[in-house]
C-alpha cells in the first residue's frame, strides 16, 4: 500500500506548473535587481552631475 502510495506521488504533475512559473519569477527578478544594481552607479553619476550643471542656474 505504501508503495502505490509512493508511485501515485511521484507521477502527480498538478504542481509542476506553479514551480516552473515561480522559478521563472525568480529569475526575472534577480536580473531585475542586477541590472539596478549595475545600472545604478551610472545612474547616479549622471544625475550628479545634472545636478551640478542646473544648480548655477537654479541658486541652489
């Protein structure tokens, strides 16, 4: 008994969907923050130095 048991288990494919989806999730984020992460350096160096540009004109 235990081992139909085990065998119905293991060929049970209902779920397998809602892994991959979630795995593919997983993987989109972590390139997401990656790319924040990489991206945001330039980012900030580039609006400093608007910063600095605009501030003359502003009286900041």
């Amino acid at each position: 008994m235990t081992m139909t048991i085990m065998k119905r288990f293991l060929q049970e494919e209902s779920g397998q969907d809602l892994v991959e989806y979630a795995l593919l999730l997983a993987l989109v984020v972590l390139a997401a923050v990656s790319g924040v992460g990489v991206f945001g350096v330039n980012i900030l160096g580039t609006w400093t130095s608007l910063h600095g540009a605009v501030s003359g004109y502003l009286g900041s």
